[in-house]
C-alpha cells in the first residue's frame, strides 16, 4: 500500500485541493480489493500498482464530486474540499482526479489491453453518472426504483476493482459475474446505511430505502423488510464471487460476509 499512496499522490502533487483530498484519508477499499484480485489472477506488481492507482483515482473523483453537489462541508472529519477551496476550485480537483485516472492506464504493460480496459472504464464511468443524476433528481417511487439507483450510483465504481483485473488477467468473461456481483453488494450495503439513518433521513428529506416501505406499513416492519432483502442480496454476491476465477474475489467474499454480520447484528440491538 505504501507505493499506492506514493502514486497517488505523485500523480496530483502539483494540485492543492487534490493533495488535500487524499490527505483526508480513506480505507482505500477498492485499492484493496484490487490488489487482492490481481495477486490472485497472478499478474505482476506494475500492473496490480496501474490498476489500483486507477479504481482508487476515480472514486476519489465522484467524492470530490458528491460533495459539491450535496453541499456535504465535511468528509472524513473535516472540511470537504469545496468548503475549504470553494466550489469552482472542487470542480476541477475532482476533473484532474478523474483525468489522472484514465492517465493511470497508459503505465500498463501488455498494451493489447489498453481498449478493453478503457473501455470498461469509461462505461463504468458513464453508469455512475447516471446513477448520479437519477439520485439528484430522486424519481424514487418503489423498491424496485431505489435499487436502480443505488446500483448505478455505487456500483459501477467498484466493479472496476475486479473488472480490471479479470480483463487484464484473460477472463474478460468473467467480468459479468464479477459485476453482477458487486451490484448485490452496493445495493445492500445502501440499505444497511439507510437501517442507520433513517431517522436522520426522515427529518432532512432524504431518500431512504426504510422510509419508503414506510410508506405502505411502519417503521418497525420497514426495516425487517429492509434488513431481508440485504441479507437475500449479500448471500448472492456471495456465491457468486465464489464461482469467479482463481479465487480472485475473496476479498470481497470476506467484505460481503462482515456487511452480513452488521445487517444481523442491528436484528438484535
């Protein structure tokens, strides 16, 4: 992790809102799940450092992003890169975060994968911002709505973290279960957020998953609702990152498990 962070930071230390960004910290989980998944596909340590600096770089980006549209001041304890630099200055750390991403890419090795890779990252890319824009303008009627939106939101991003890997390691076949995976999760780590702050939610607002089966029954039912359909989604993304190549998804397979314990856990508080 320590060349990860040297990486990063290189790739933006001509930039103050960006270094400053980065600073704040982060679990620097997709980096993680990254690394795990291409020491398991068995590629080399340039092209796990490539990967990783890539999936890391853009979710940094739509933070950055998120925060200015959310008006959120603060991020990780302190303020939030448009609060401390103002919004036009935000607007561009989050664009050069980006940029540096797909810049990320051209340290690639075998380049025969350079279009698939970036390929796949520009639809993941272009999925999130739809995901983005459908949660501004909150259309959410159903369950069915909200899960599109945590889905596109969440998960396009955090694909990338095994989608990479697979793609640069020939398994671009297994790039749709991988996927099709991790949507599971982003959806229900989502609802376990909202079992947290519902209440919160509720006076602000905001959309939240046990609100809105709130409204058809109350809100002691709402969450045992909510809390099922977590429990159903994990169990899936489960199995399904069992089924992927040379095991390459344990480390989401162990994300997955620890998300499940807290969803069971809140059962009992």
């Amino acid at each position: 992790m320590e060349l990860l962070e040297k990486e990063l930071f290189s790739s933006v230390s001509e930039n103050s809102a960006a270094c400053y960004h980065l600073q704040s910290g982060g679990s620097r989980t997709r980096a993680k799940l990254c690394l795990q998944a291409c020491e398991a596909l068995s590629l080399n340590e340039q092209t796990a450092l490539t990967l990783a600096s890539c999936v890391e770089l853009l979710h940094n980006a739509s933070l950055v992003h998120d925060d200015l549209q959310d008006n959120d001041a603060q991020r990780r304890g302190r303020a939030s890169v448009w609060s401390r630099f103002g919004k036009d200055i935000a607007l561009c750390a989050g664009d050069l975060l980006l940029s540096k991403a797909y810049g990320a890419l051209s340290d690639i090795e075998d380049v025969a994968k350079l279009p698939a890779l970036i390929r796949c990252v520009s639809n993941n890319v272009s999925k999130t911002i739809e995901g983005q824009c459908k949660d501004i303008h909150q259309q959410v009627k159903s369950l069915v709505d909200f899960e599109i939106i945590a889905a596109e939101k969440s998960g396009p991003l955090l694909q990338l973290s095994l989608a990479l890997p697979l793609i640069a390691a020939n398994y671009e076949s297994a790039v749709d279960k991988a996927s099709e995976a991790i949507r599971q999760f982003a959806i229900a780590y989502q609802i376990a957020d909202d079992m947290d702050d519902w209440q919160a939610d509720l006076a602000n607002g905001q959309l939240n998953v046990v609100n809105l089966l709130a409204r058809e029954s109350d809100h002691d039912q709402a969450i045992e609702l909510a809390r099922t359909r977590a429990q159903y989604l994990l169990k899936r993304c489960e199995l399904e990152l069992k089924e992927l190549p040379a095991n390459c998804g344990e480390s989401a397979i162990k994300a997955c498990q620890l998300l499940f314990k807290t969803v069971c856990r809140s059962q009992n508080e």
